[in-house]
C-alpha cells in the first residue's frame, strides 16, 4: 500500500485559521491564512479576506498588491484592478520598497485597452526599475523593451526604432542563437512598421527591403506580406509595380491563370 502525505498547504491554511479563530485580530494569520487560499487557487475566498483585512488596515503593502494581482486577473475587475495596483505602487513609493515588477506589467495590461499612454507609462516604470536595479539595457527584457516600442509606435513617436533596435540587441544577448533567430523575425517586422510609419520615401524602401527579408524566410507571414503589398501597390516606381504584378500571379491559384 503506498504511504500517503498530508499537503502542507492544507495543513497551513488550518494552521492559519485555528489561529484566527484563538485570536482573530492577529493580523499575521489573516495574511497568512490569504495567501494559503491564493496558493490553493481559491481566488473568490482569497479576495474576501483580503478585503476585509483591508477595511480595517488599507496600508498593508502584501494586502494591496494581493487584491490588485487577483483583480488583474479578470477582465471583468480590471477597474479593481486598477485601484489596488496603482494604491500599491504608490504605497511601495512612499515606503521605500522595491515596487513589483509583476505589479507593474500587470498595470501595462490592463490599461491596453483603456488607455495606451498609462499602459505605455508602466512598461517604462518597468524598464526604469530594471535599470535602476543594476541591469545594462541588453539585460532588460527583450520582450519589455519591444512592447515599450510597441505602444512607442502606436503613438506615432519614431523613437520606437531605437527600442525596436534595443530589444534586438537584447534579443541576441539572452537566447540562444536559435531561438534569438526564430523570434527576430517579429522585431524585424516591427522595425520595418516603424520605419513605414514616417512617410519618407528612403524608409519605406527600407521597410519593403525588410518585409521582403522577412517573406524570404516566412512565406507565410501573411502581416509582412499584407504590408509589402500595400507599399507596393502605391509605389510610382513601375519596376516595382511589375514585379508586384508577377508575384500575385506565380501565388494565383492555377485554375486562375488559365487562360
């Protein structure tokens, strides 16, 4: 017969509330009793002591950044979110604490589609914080710094290129080379968007020329392919045109180009 074990998160979380109920004051236990329900994935329950623990004691920084992070993970209490999350950070300012970065990026997430300048405001705090702990940029997360000039671009702001170009520095530093190469085809992509972007007849060559590098190895991205097309179709230059020509009819279905 096999031996069984007792989980030590079962045996917490009755240790936590065997304490609460010698003492329910003890704050201690509260918090601890909190994150034991966290731990077993008993959000809704996690949240109600949380929220009681905060009628009673709103400056907690555990207890903050706990409700904050279990909003954050419902679209539907992104607004609750919101709150805690930005009490958090304020109260870790105040307090001289580390902020974190989850608590950061998780703030970035749920303002994306309210508000692109506040998403765009905790990548940066994110990226700072980073920094300000000792990391050299090509330490900071490739994937931080390319959404950073992600939202960068979606402000029209050209600085983009440069974090586009950061992240892919980053990118080489990081991974293996194999997978540096798999994934620099999306930075490659956004670096031609962002280059696209400012209008100027030298960067959107360059930006075809990428699209093109990109098609080269990924026949199937359709995004480039839309993208090359375009710029393409409203180029003047007739050579490009021609060749615009031919390459839908060669990827044209063959009962299509029977004559």
């Amino acid at each position: 017969m096999m031996l069984r074990s007792v989980s030590a998160r079962k045996l917490f979380k009755v240790f936590f509330s065997d304490a609460i109920k010698l003492n329910e004051h003890n704050l201690l236990s509260r918090v601890g009793y909190g994150q034991c329900l966290v731990v077993r994935k008993e959000f809704q329950d996690a949240i109600r002591t949380f929220e009681k623990i905060q009628e009673s004691n709103s400056r907690i920084l555990e207890v903050t950044y706990a409700l904050g992070m279990l909003y954050s993970q419902n679209a539907k209490t992104y607004n609750r979110a919101i709150v805690f999350l930005e009490k958090y950070v304020k109260l870790a300012t105040d307090q001289n604490e580390t902020i974190s970065l989850a608590a950061l990026l998780a703030l970035s997430r749920v303002y994306e589609e309210k508000d692109i300048s506040q998403s765009l405001k905790y990548l940066q705090l994110a990226r700072d914080q980073e920094l300000a702990s000792g990391k050299s940029q090509i330490e900071v997360s490739y994937a931080l710094l390319n959404n950073i000039g992600v939202f960068t671009l979606l402000k029209n702001d050209t600085q983009a290129a440069e974090l586009f170009g950061d992240a892919e520095t980053a990118l080489k530093n990081q991974e293996s080379d194999e997978v540096a190469d798999a994934l620099s085809v999306t930075l490659k992509y956004n670096i031609a968007r962002t280059k696209e972007s400012t209008n100027k007849p030298e960067d959107i060559k360059d930006a075809m020329k990428l699209y093109e590098e990109i098609l080269e190895r990924t026949p199937n991205y359709i995004s480039a392919k839309l993208r090359w097309l375009l710029l393409s179709c409203t180029s003047e230059n007739k050579i490009i045109l021609w060749l615009v020509r031919e390459k839908v009819w060669q990827e044209a279905p063959n009962q299509y180009r029977q004559v």
